[in-house]
C-alpha cells in the first residue's frame, strides 16, 4: 500500500489540539472536520490559485498528501483559515509607527485588525520622540514610547484572534534611543505589557563602545540630534540583569540584519515579528511553513532525494498563500506582493539527529543540521527561480541593485516557532531539542500518565533497558543523564533543553544562521537557575560574535515570581509531633530560619488583590503558604481575611505534615464555592508545582492549567497547544 492510500494516524494530544483550536466547528462547538477534511480544506484552497494550470489536479494532491502525513504544515492561521470567509493566511507581520498622534493610532487600528485575523505584530517605538521632548502643535512634552506601548499593550488585551489565538506582538527599540534605559527595566515587573515581548535592536558600533569600553550617543529621533552619552557597558549590564531576572528584553542585532535586506531599495528593518525569527519592512507579511525533518530519514541517512521534493512544492505552497491571502489591511497587501517572502523553516530536527544518531550539543550534530539548512536553502532558491521563470520574479526585484538571481521570493527561508503544529506532527520543535523525554500528566482522580518521547522508549525496549520504573525516576529527575540503567551513550544522545549547554545553544544558532537561514531563528538558549549574569554576558557577546541576529535567554524558574526570602515560624516548630498515616509515623519537617519564597498577586472574585507567598525547601517542595492583604483594615472584609489566614495555615500544616499534594489540591477544591477563591487559586498554584517536577512553580497555562515552558522564545504548554506567542 503506497503512503498516499494509508490512513494517518495521530496522538491523542495532536487530536486534542485539533479539536480545540483548528477544526471549523458549527454554532455549538461541535467539530465539523477531521484531520483529512482539515487537510483537503487547505490544499484546495491554496491550489486554487493555479486551477487554470495543466498540473492543478497533481499539485492540488500533492499539497495535500504533503500535509495530511505531517511532511510538511503550514503555519496556524493557514490551517485555521483556508477555505473560509476569514482567509487571512499569515502569522507574521510588522506595522510601523509614526511620530504623531494620528500615525501612533493608526497603527493601534492595523494592529487590531492583524490580531482580529490571526496574526502577530512586531512594532519598532523607535521613530517616536523621548519623553518630555518638545511638541510644537501642542506646546506640550511627548510622552515617550513606553506610554504608547501600553496602549498597544491594552488594545492587545481587547482582541482575541479569530476566536482561536491571542493577540500577540514584539517592542522594539534602537539602543540609541533617548529613553533606552526605561524600556530595557519595563518588564521586570511581569504584570506590565503582558501582551509584548521586548528586544533591544543592538548596533555593531554599540558592541564596539562595550568591548572598548567607551560612551555612546543617545539620538533623538525627531531631529537626529545627540542628547546624550552613556557609558555602554553599564548599558549592556543593565540589559543582561534584566535578561538574567526574567528573560526580557530579548537582543536583535539590527545591523546583521540589515546586511542581508534583499531589498535595501524600500528600507531598512526595523522590527520583527513576535518571536523574532521574521525581520520584515513597514507593512510587509511573512506566511511561515515548516519541513518536519525526522520524516527525512532512511537507512543511509538523510534522505536528500526526497527532501527536495518536498522543498519546492513547500515553495509552491507558500507562494500560493501569497496570492489567495485576504489581507487585514491594504498597505499590507501592497507590500506583501510586492516582496513576496515566505518563511520556510524546519521541526523535528532534533528527531532527525536522534535517529541519525548524533548528539545535540556537538560539532557533529551542527555540522549535520548546517548541512541540511544550507541543502533547504538552496533548493527553495532553485524552486524560486523556477518559479519566477513561470510568473515573474517578485515585483520589487531590480537588477541593478539586487545582485543574485531573478526569483520569485525576496526572503525564502527562516526557523520559526513551531509549538503547536509540531504537537500536531508528533515531533520537536523548530531547531530545539526535545524539552523533556519523559512527562508526568496529572489526570483527572489524581492519576498520573507517563508521556515517554517515541524515539526513546523505542530505543529503551530495543535495547532492553526500559521499566516503568526507570521512566518515573526519568520523569523525576528530569533528565535522561545520570541514571546507570540507561547505556552512556544514548545519554548523550537523547539530553534535552536543560542538559545542553548554553554555548553548545547558541553555537547551533549560528551554525544554523550562516548556513542558510535569510531571515532569523526562533531560539530560546536555556540557562540553569544557578547560571549568573556573566553567563548571560557570554551568551549573547558570543551570539553576536557568531553572526546570530537576535538572541533570547532564559534562566530556567525566573518567570512569573519575585523571589524574596521570609523568616521561619516561632520555636515551637523544633518540637518532635508527629501524625500517624496510612504509611507509619510522618513528623513535621523542621524548617530552616530563612526559606526561599515566590509571591504570586491574585484576585478574588470581586477584583480585591491578595498576595500568596509560598515558601520552599531546598528540594524546592512547598513548606508553607501566607497570604498578605492589602485591605486588611476595611472592615468589610476583615472575615474574608481571617478566613484566608486560617487556610493558609492548615495548607502549611499540611504540607509540613507531608500530606500528598494531591490530596491538599482535591480539599481545596472541594471547599471552594467559587473559580476566583483563595481554595481555588491556591490549588491551582499547586497544581502548576506538580506539573514542575523538580523545577518549582512555573507558569500555568490559562487553558489547561498545566505547565508552561519557556522554549523558541515564547512560553509554550506541551499538554493542550496553547502558546502565548502563536
């Protein structure tokens, strides 16, 4: 039986996205696809824009089949959209935004109507005066780009994407700017812009001013004109202790950027989409499509033959989404056609290095995955060129200034990120190696799945070392490296995110980068709680030094929290009591004088704040709960307050008397007679400690409750799909 004939089969979780965000469903929820209607759905909807062609029909299967057995997927708003009255096809975009009300406010509109279709945005505030500048229509001040980015950030919240996504954008600006230093120390507090993600747009001669040592001028960009010098390596300090905090700002090296503009004739590169892989012009649009490379490998390796294939019809595919795309606004249509880029990246290559048997984090699996980036780039050329040759090169393409080739793409390749469609494909994400191999899922009754990656229990079972019990001391510990039962060098092969290190991260970026990426990559490089802010330092001096375009990092467990330290009890927690369980004699566990904590701000269900601090052990297990009140003297609150104040003392009790966890968050949840009270909620927050294993508490996913990681830049939830970014 030939692939085309046989029925794909898909994982349980890649259903459960589906069903929840791309199947079209009729007006009470109900799905009206499957995964094979889904597919015919987009592929004759792309299709159609050669129907008057001698091969439709063959090109109409072929972007099927291609799609339908996960060889290739189109970005969401493509699966979401073909084929309906919607048909807004594109994730990426990027609106520019003019030094005056009128221009600031115009874009707020565009920006909404992009995130109302499904798309993201990425805005540069660099064009906007500083604060407290002169305004000569009003004889006023400006106020600065931050106050404008929040109503960006308030518009954002508003929206909601086609029903399906939320809106999501990026911040940019230049290090130049006057007000550089209120943007790079707006996202430490994480309640702020919630809906950006914020890059510095870095120049080379800022990097110079850092390695020399020396000052840099500070620009205004109403009139060009020097205001102000500032040393730049207190600058760059500022930035990498804020990216050690919580992982933002994010860095774009603009100027690398600029150095590969395929059309420097319409402008220079501002910003980028909202996960920094798609550098685009003022109004230009990206749609994105990704190759899932663990499908290209056979006996002899990489399967190169069939990987071309799939490389120009992609090419095909994406330039017809140009052409049957019903953009949100005019000016991006006009831009859009007139350059033509496309976004071809990749998923699953760490799958591809798993079965080819090459580590991650070495100079053989670089090499490996340079090789096959710089093999898709120069086939999706050959594919453009071919193209061009049968409808012309892309409008804005002029010989005399654009040195290679006609084609019919200005851009042609990128690595973007791919959570949800790789959920969907069953593989790793983008260029990332796999999160984790083994996962705990808490299901409903305080059940526990194990999620084991496919690679390795199928390798574990080959090889007759897999057990139940070495997949939950897997899913313990969070690694594969370390446990004896498991041969040395499968441990080397299948060491996830957090066991590779930075360097080896940032070195696969760039090899990715130079070997044939013409716009950017979507990469978180993972750092270990213990990493300090030199570490950051190296990280992005390296990154920039390796040709990368834009660099992110992430110090595992510093998103979401403020860490601060709190006393322990009174003395009379040293004293020997002790609680008989089903399991013997429990005794409370003593605590230190100084706990680690992390306070979370929530509301109740009429909108009053309340501060939970959970404090931890050295294990990072939860030992104790307070609650702080900011209304403790209104006197009609004061009942709530006590009642709070005494359930978060029979939680420490508890927790203290190690009680299960999830015997803690069922009583909790049965005594809550409300979403929004502190039972729920602190529940919940319990929840999101066990989805963390050994990490702590991490983020929540708001859909699913579970747990959400930071990886390809964006905070992803491997249980249902969601993505704060896409």
């Amino acid at each position: 039986m030939t692939k085309e004939m046989t029925r794909q089969k898909l994982t349980r979780a890649a259903e459960t996205v589906l069903e929840r965000r791309y199947y079209l469903k009729d007006a009470d929820g109900r799905p009206l696809e499957n995964w094979e209607t889904l597919c015919r759905r987009v592929a004759d909807a792309v299709a159609d824009v050669d129907r008057e062609s001698d091969d439709y029909e063959l090109l109409r299967d072929s972007f099927f089949n291609m799609i339908y057995h996960l060889d290739f997927l189109p970005n969401s708003p493509c699966l979401m959209n073909a084929g309906t009255d919607l048909g807004q096809l594109s994730a990426c975009f990027v609106l520019p935004i003019e030094d005056s009300m009128d221009g600031i406010f115009t874009s707020i509109r565009n920006g909404a109507l992009v995130h109302k279709t499904g798309g993201g945005t990425g805005y540069s505030f660099s064009r906007l005066r500083p604060r407290n500048s002169a305004v000569q229509s009003t004889q006023g001040v400006a106020s600065g780009p931050l106050s404008f980015a929040a109503v960006f950030d308030a518009a954002t919240e508003t929206i909601k994407q086609g029903g399906k996504r939320r809106g999501a954008n990026m911040g940019v600006l230049r290090i130049d700017h006057p007000d550089i230093l209120d943007f790079i120390s707006a996202k430490e507090d994480q309640t702020r812009f919630t809906n950006f993600n914020f890059s510095v747009a870095i120049t080379d001669r800022f990097m110079e001013a850092v390695r020399a040592g020396r000052e840099y001028d500070l620009i205004d960009p109403s009139n060009r004109e020097v205001v102000q010098t500032l040393d730049a390596r207190q600058v760059f300090d500022k930035i990498i202790d804020l990216a050690w905090h919580n992982g933002e700002p994010g860095v774009l090296f603009i100027d690398a950027a600029n150095r590969d503009n395929a059309t420097p004739q319409l402008g220079e590169f501002e910003a980028t989409n909202p996960c920094g892989e798609q550098w685009l012009l003022p109004y230009e649009s990206c749609n994105l499509g990704s190759i899932n490379l663990g499908h290209y490998v056979g006996a002899g390796g990489v399967d190169w033959s069939r990987l071309a294939k799939t490389v120009h019809l992609a090419v095909r595919f994406l330039d017809n989404v140009i052409d049957c795309n019903r953009f949100p606004i005019p000016e991006i249509a006009e831009m859009t056609q007139k350059t033509r880029k496309v976004g071809l990246g990749i998923m699953g290559m760490h799958d591809m290095l798993i079965q080819l048997r090459l580590p991650y984090g070495t100079e053989e699996g670089r090499e490996c995955c340079a090789g096959v980036m710089r093999y898709i780039r120069d086939e999706a050329e050959k594919a453009s060129c071919d193209l061009a040759g049968i409808k012309g090169p892309f409008p804005a393409y002029d010989p005399e200034i654009n040195t290679y080739p006609p084609r019919r793409n200005a851009a042609l390749t990128s690595i973007q990120p791919t959570g949800t469609v790789s959920m969907i494909a069953d593989c790793a994400s983008g260029c990332e190696p796999y999160y984790s191999i083994v996962m705990v899922k808490n299901v409903m009754d305080g059940d526990r799945l194990l999620m084991v990656n496919k690679h390795f229990e199928e390798v574990a079972r080959r090889e007759g070392f897999y057990s139940e019990e070495l997949m939950d001391k897997v899913a313990e510990t969070g690694t594969v490296v370390g446990h004896a039962e498991i041969p040395v060098h499968w441990q080397e092969i299948f060491r996830t995110a957090q066991d590779i290190s930075p360097e080896n991260h940032i070195r696969m970026q760039g090899a990715l980068q130079r070997s044939g990426v013409d716009s950017s990559i979507s990469k978180t490089i993972n750092l270990p709680s213990t990493a300090t802010r030199d570490d950051v330092r190296f990280s992005y001096e390296l990154g920039f030094e390796l040709g990368c375009k834009g660099l992110t990092v992430y110090r595992d467990g510093s998103r979401d929290s403020q860490v601060l330290n709190t006393t322990a009890g009174p003395a009379e927690d040293e004293k020997k009591t002790a609680l008989v369980g089903s399991q013997g004699i429990v005794r409370k566990k003593k605590l230190p004088d100084v706990l680690g904590a992390k306070r979370y701000r929530l509301k109740d269900a009429n909108q009053n704040t309340i501060y939970l601090i959970v404090c931890f052990g050295d294990d990072e297990s939860p030992m104790e709960v307070f609650a702080k009140f900011p209304f403790d003297n209104r006197v009609d609150l004061k009942d709530k307050s006590t009642m709070w104040t005494t359930t978060c003392r029979l939680v420490s009790l508890a927790l203290r008397y190690q009680i299960p966890m999830d015997e803690i968050i069922k009583q909790l949840e049965r005594s809550s007679g409300h979403m929004l009270d502190l039972p729920a909620q602190l529940g919940k927050l319990l929840k999101s400690f066990m989805a963390g294993t050994r990490k702590g508490f991490s983020s929540t996913c708001p859909e699913c409750s579970g747990r959400l990681i930071f990886e390809e830049g964006c905070e992803i939830c491997h249980e249902c799909g969601y993505s704060k970014c896409s």
